[in-house]
C-alpha cells in the first residue's frame, strides 16, 4: 500500500466494523510542498489531495507548487476563517486566490492552489445550519469564559477585602474588566454573524435563532450586572449595559414566539421578562393565559422533551402570577399549590434527566441572584422559588 494510500485509510478508519462504516471528514488542507501536484501523465494519480478526495473526503485543498511563508499564512487566515464561520467553500477559494494574488504579488502562489470537491445538491441548507452551529459554539464559549472571569475576579475580590485593605479589591478587578473585552468581542461577532442570517434569508430554524440570540443577551446581562452591583465604581458602566441586554433579550424572545406560535416557551420567557424589566402587573392576563393554555397542550404531546419543558413553563407562569398585586390571573393559594403540583410532575417526566433539571435550576437561580436586584417584587416569590430550588438539588443530588 502506498503512502497516499495509507494516509487515506488513516483519515477514514472504519467507525462500524460490522456494516464496514467508515468515517469521513469533510475537509482536508494539505500543508505540505506540491501537495496538490497530478504529476505527468504517466504518473497521474500521484497528487495526495487527488487520491483523498478519491478516497471520499468531499473537499480536499492543497497546492500544485511550494507555496511560500507569507503565502502560507494567508491560505490559513482565509481558509480556515472562511470554511470554520460556514462560508461557501468556493467563494472561500476564490477569495484566496484574489488574496494571494493581492497580498504576495511577487509570486505565482494564486495560482498554485488547487482543490478537488464534491458538493452536496442542498449545500446552501448545509451551509447554513453550520453556521448556525459555529454561532451557538462561539457564543456558549465566549459566554463560559466571561462568567468564569468575572465569578474567579470577584472571589479574588472577596479574598483581598477580608484583610481589610479596602484597595486589594482593585487590581483583580481592573484585570477582570480588561479580560472581559475579548470575550465581548467574540460574543458581538457570533451574534452579528446570527443576525445577518435571519436578515438576508428565511429559515424553518428562525424561532430557535431568535431564542438562541434571546438567551444570549440574557446570559450577557447576568455578567454585567454581576460586575455592576460589586463595585460601585463600575456601577454606572455596568447596569445600564445589563438592563440593554435584557430588553434586547425580552424583544428575541417575542420575535421567537412571533416566528412559531407553537412555541410556548419563547413567550413564557417573553412575559418573565417583561415582569422583571417593567413589573409582573404589566403582564397580559391574555398573554399569560394563552402561555398557560400552549403549555398544558403540550402535555398532551407524545415528546417527552416537549412535556418537560411545558412543566418547567407552567412552575414558572405561576410564580410570576405570584409576583403581582392583584389575583387577576389565578388565587395565590391557587398559584402556591399548581408551583408545587407541576415540580413533582416535571420531575416524573424529565425521567430524571440531569440535563433539564439544572437547566431549570438555573432559570430558577436567576430570580435569586440576578432578577431580584432588578424588579423588587420579586421577593415576593423568593421563598417558593427557594422550596423548588432545594427540591430540585436533592433530586440532583440523588441521581
């Protein structure tokens, strides 16, 4: 077996020795000299990016010359930026070659690089769940880091305060804002990058694009006011950035829901919202109601994923009857036993499922360590949203 051959079966080992499966990813850059190169005529076949591209993998990317170092580093820059955002592969090798053409003129490199590919027929629908993909990987990454760093700066705030030295606090502070730009920054991007989509087409995913954008601005407000309300001196910077974020968030929320009425969490998520930015007394007894009326429906539906979350709807649609001051939409007696009533049914449908039970718990943690210094009333559910909380950790706990 030749060495193109065995790097070939390398890069696609069998993923089912049973049925002869093999595996297959779906790019391949050869970095190497001359790596795209047929050869003569007598020795055709003898390009390592022909004979993987033989092989099976859909796109294989490699060049016919020695490329040079500063052509190198353009291939790599346009190349991966382009294929790893979700950009239409040819248009990706176009560009290059117009980049290397204008970037290194001095060389023949634009016209070295060679490329074998077999696109799909739907490529423009695989495109585009992609980059919907790539956008939620770069937005949970850029959101992980940002609560890590400001959850890490503040525990070392906390520890250089305890000594009494009130000044200890700033420099782990000052380097907790300055490391939060970047993630910022990434966040900004992968949300522009979710915006354009919904602007320039239509997608039967644009509900879930709305929510994941939703969900994003909610998560961004959590770590801004986190930085907001410990340390004053940041105070001004902060809480107005986060209360943005929260509105920004309350708005995808309902352009979610106005995308797909069926889906009742994008509108629970809306009212919850719109309790804690404007208070639960602005919350439409219709709009709640038809919350309540999708949820229940829901129940009936023989997707388990879809009865868990209608459960975690229906706890949360009656805390926030809880949070008014009145008993339009249901008794507080009423609302208190229903909290209770779906907690244990959320429970026998999730199957126990830790997924879903955190998930919960952390939508829950947020009326407790975020949404209470924003919207006062929320106290008034603190100590039922404190009950569910500490029956969902025991169930954790136990699993």
């Amino acid at each position: 077996m030749s060495s193109t051959a065995r790097l070939a079966a390398a890069l696609r080992p069998h993923a089912d020795r049973e049925n002869n499966s093999l595996t297959c990813p779906t790019v391949v850059t050869i970095a190497s000299c001359e790596g795209g190169q047929v050869g003569t005529v007598v020795g055709a076949g003898a390009s390592v990016a022909h004979a993987l591209h033989e092989a099976g993998i859909p796109l294989v990317v490699g060049s016919q010359f020695p490329l040079s170092f500063a052509a190198s580093v353009v291939m790599v820059q346009v190349l991966y930026n382009g294929l790893l955002n979700g950009s239409d592969p040819r248009r990706v090798l176009n560009d290059l070659r117009r980049q290397l053409k204008s970037r290194v003129p001095l060389t023949h490199d634009w016209a070295s690089i060679v490329a074998y590919a077999s696109l799909p027929e739907n490529l423009t629908d695989e495109l585009s769940s992609f980059r919907i993909q790539q956008a939620k990987g770069s937005i949970e990454a850029a959101l992980d880091h940002a609560d890590t760093l400001t959850r890490e700066g503040l525990n070392r705030s906390y520890q250089g305060t305890g000594s009494g030295t009130g000044d200890a606090s700033v420099p782990p502070l000052n380097a907790t804002f300055e490391a939060l730009e970047e993630p910022q920054r990434r966040l900004k991007r992968a949300q522009q990058r979710l915006e354009e989509l919904l602007l320039h087409h239509s997608y039967p995913e644009e509900a879930s694009i709305y929510g994941l954008l939703a969900s994003t601005q909610k998560r961004l407000a959590e770590v801004l006011w986190r930085m907001a309300v410990k340390n004053t001196d940041r105070l001004m910077y902060y809480r107005p950035q986060a209360l943005t974020a929260l509105r920004a968030s309350r708005d995808f929320y309902g352009k979610a829901f106005q995308a797909d009425g069926a889906q009742s969490w994008a509108l629970v998520q809306q009212l919850a919202l719109i309790a804690v930015l404007q208070g639960a007394d602005q919350i439409s007894p219709d709009d709640w109601q038809l919350g309540r009326l999708l949820s229940l429906r829901d129940l009936t539906i023989e997707n388990r994923e879809r009865r868990t979350w209608a459960q975690a709807n229906l706890i949360e649609l009656y805390l926030l009857a809880l949070m008014r001051s009145d008993t339009v939409l249901v008794s507080r007696d009423e609302a208190e036993q229903k909290v209770r009533e779906h907690l244990k049914q959320f429970l026998q449908v999730t199957d126990l499922h830790t997924w879903s039970i955190r998930s919960t718990s952390g939508q829950l943690f947020r009326y407790l360590e975020f949404f209470i210094y924003v919207q006062p009333q929320v106290s008034k559910i603190s100590g039922l949203v404190e009950e569910v909380l500490s029956t969902l950790g025991r169930t954790i706990s136990n699993i």
